[in-house]
C-alpha cells in the first residue's frame, strides 16, 4: 500500500545525530556557554542518549510497517482490509465487565471530576482493553509470520546501510532499506525533530537561567527579583497561556540583548505538498505562508490550540492563511465525527469559525440535540443545518480530509504544517515565531 505518494527522498538517518561531547558547545551568549552539564538531568539524559532513542524509535518504526504489511496481506486474502482483519480479531475478545468499569471509575474519581460513569464509560472500556487487545494483536501477527514466510533481514539500524539490502522477507518479496527510508520517511523525520526539539528547548531554559543571572548581576538585585519584575508582576490573568507569553517575552528581550546563539544543528525540514483542499479558511488564498490544522472538535489540544491559531493568522493579516482541515479521532472520539459534520454544515452559512469556537468550549456536550441547540444560538437556518448534515457529500469530505491527513503523516492532533513542514510547537510564542521565520525564508 503506498502511503505517502510524493517524491522519493532517502534519508540517512543518522546524519543529524550530532556527537555526544559533554563539553560541546549547544549556546553562547554574552561569554556565557551552554554545554550538555548545563542541561536538566532528563535532557542530559537524552542528549547522552539520543543515538539509542533514535535507533529504537527506527525499530519501532519498522515493527508498525511489518504488522501493517501482513495485516494487508491477510486482507488482500479474505477479501477485506487489514483494518478489517485486526478489527475482527477484537470482537472475538470478552469486554469488561459492569463491575470492572465501575471499579476503575470508583477508583479514579479524583481525575475523572464530577462526569458521571456513563459520561467515561467508553474512555474506561478503552483502558481496559488495551492490553488485552495488544496480546490478541501479537497473537494474530505470529501466525501471520509463519502463513506468509516472513524472516528478518540486515538490521534496521545496521552500519552502514545501503538502499538495496533487505529488511526483511514477507510472502518471497523482499522489503529494502529504501523503501522503509522513503516509505516511512515521514515518521523518521519526526523522531529527528522531536530529539532536536526536546534539546533546543532544553538548551533555551539553561541559557535563559543564566541570563537571568547576569541581568540580576548588572541590576544589582537576585534572580527572583528579576523573575517577578518580569513574570510576577505583570500576570493580570494568571493563567498558564499568559505565563508562558510572559517567560518567553523575556527570553526574546534578553537573547536580543546579549547576542545569544543556539549552536545545535538543525534537521534539514522535511516538506510536504499539503493541499489547502476546499476546506474553511481566513486569509487570503495569496498569502506567503499557509498553514494548514488537521482538527478534532472533541480534542482537548485542539481546542487549547484552535483559538491561538486563530488570533495569530489574524494578527499576521494578508501574510498568512490558516485553514483548518477535519481528522476527527473516531477511535477514541465518539462525537467527533459527528461535530465535524456539524461545523461543516455551519460553514455552509458561513459560520464555521463562530460554531467551531462554541464546540471548542463544549466538548462534554456534543450529542446531536446540543449540535443543533448550537446553531440555534448563531441563529442559522435550521432546517437546511440538519439537512447539510445529512448530506452525503458533508461526510465525504471528512473522509476526504481523513484520507489526506494519513497520507501525511498525521497520527494525532492537532497537526499543524507551515508551508508544508510539520510544526511541532503548540504554544503561541513557537507559533508567531514558526511564521516568523517562514515569511523569512520566502522573502
């Protein structure tokens, strides 16, 4: 199965993987280095580590590619798909008892708040069969090994590699080292830059501390005075949005001011032709920078995210356009779908972003009677809202949506692209300064 049919890169996946040199430089600023002694003891870890981290999400990687490949093979044979195939295995297993999910309930009512049991119950099903699930999963894969000859070849993360040494053996064809780095490229890019993100990120807060320092030093008061002249003080809403514009406000004072420079190497960005599609947008189809959200209604992320993008893109006026395309989570969502299909038929009265913005603040309430209480609210006709979400061609274009969002790599959301590169920073700070540098690029 071709899942991202877009050009042939490969990719050497250890090229960005830097040396581990504890006394190599990862910041300076003002005489001050950041080095790997600097860093928290999590990122030390990982800086230390990140050959190993990076080798085992590889392995991981190709592990998800092996059991697709059988799961579509033993799909090809009955005439269904692998989805189908792993789906059937499932129903043959037993499903938890009432008392069960009342025990789990009971148990973790300090998280769960005042929803009712009938409120958590699918969340609480979920739980529970996971791990039954899992075993059934790898059950069905080891007879699918031997049904279709499976053998391993060259080890994944074996060096050097070279394009044509086989991976492994499923059913006489053989699967190369090529075809995994193409196939697969979107996912290994990601494993790259999430390490480089944690260890940018890491290396941000060590200089900062020491900045701080320094400020306090020519200030002549201590850090914490610094901190709430800075931070403290000037928090008006406290909450955890207005800290973290307020930390990074004065990072970008303070690395401006004493010349501050992060020396880790950067992952060469990985971009994507990601369609705008037909899907809502603000902004003009012109803009320099587009940037495309794949969106669940019933995401708590999403709905943390969905009203930043929007204040930015609109901040940023004729520069930017932000569109927002459907990946509702059915899985785990049960009303996601259903809400998708409620703010598209809104967006046929040119409400989407209002009605969005109510899901958003809602996601308890999704049943069909509170989707259509919803739009009574924006005042839409009523009567052609429920037939727009009747219309077949409202859920084909979800699919749609859904269809594309896999082919590029989305596995969760929200998934934010930037001109095609995957952003992986949800704050509103690394969001204004992601469309920063992209309206750089393309000056």
């Amino acid at each position: 199965m071709d899942r991202f049919a877009i050009v042939v890169i490969f990719f050497a996946f250890s090229a960005f993987v830097f040396a581990q040199n504890p006394s190599s430089e990862l910041a300076t600023a003002a005489g001050i280095k950041i080095t790997p002694t600097d860093l928290s003891e999590n990122a030390r870890s990982l800086y230390e580590k990140q050959k190993e981290v990076a080798a085992s999400n590889r392995k991981r990687i190709l592990e998800k590619k092996i059991a697709e490949m059988l799961l579509n093979a033993e799909g090809r044979s009955r005439g269904t798909t692998g989805e189908q195939v792993l789906a059937d295995e499932f129903k043959r297993l037993k499903q938890p008892t009432d008392v069960e999910i009342k025990t789990i309930y009971d148990a973790n009512r300090g998280a769960i708040g005042n929803r009712s049991l009938e409120e958590v119950r699918p969340q609480i099903v979920r739980f529970l069969m996971q791990e039954p699930e899992e075993k059934a999963e790898n059950e069905l894969l080891t007879r699918l090994k031997t049904k279709y000859r499976f053998s391993l070849g060259t080890d994944v993360n074996a060096a050097p590699r070279k394009p044509a040494d086989v991976l492994f053996i499923l059913d006489g064809k053989h699967y190369t080292v090529g075809e995994f780095e193409n196939e697969e490229r979107i996912a290994l890019n990601d494993v790259e830059v999430h390490i480089y993100e944690e260890l940018y990120a890491a290396t941000e807060d060590a200089l900062l501390m020491k900045l701080i320092d320094k400020e306090a030093v020519e200030k002549g008061t201590d850090p914490g005075a610094v901190i709430a002249a800075e931070i403290t003080d000037k928090m008006r809403e406290f909450s955890d949005a207005e800290r973290t514009n307020l930390w990074y406000d004065l990072q970008r004072r303070l690395f401006a001011k004493y010349g501050a420079k992060i020396l880790l190497p950067e992952p060469m960005p990985l971009v994507l032709e990601v369609s705008a599609d037909d899907d809502p947008f603000l902004g003009p189809a012109t803009a320099p920078v587009t940037v495309v959200m794949f969106n669940d209604f019933q995401c708590g992320a999403c709905a943390a995210f969905g009203p930043v993008a929007r204040k930015v893109a609109v901040e940023f006026g004729s520069k930017v356009r932000l569109v927002i395309r459907d990946f509702p989570l059915e899985s785990i969502h049960e009303n996601a779908f259903r809400a998708a299909l409620a703010a598209n038929a809104a967006a046929r009265q040119g409400k989407y972003f209002e009605y969005g913005a109510i899901l958003y603040g809602n996601q308890r309430s999704l049943d069909d009677a509170s989707l259509l209480r919803y739009a009574g609210e924006l005042k839409l006709d009523l009567e052609r809202f429920k037939a727009d979400i009747a219309d077949p061609k409202n859920a084909e274009e979800i699919r749609k949506d859904i269809a594309d969002g896999n082919k590029y790599g989305v596995s969760g959301t929200p998934t934010v692209y930037i001109n095609g590169i995957k952003h992986h920073g949800l704050s509103e700070p690394k969001f204004r300064v992601a469309i920063e540098r992209t309206l750089n690029r393309v000056k």
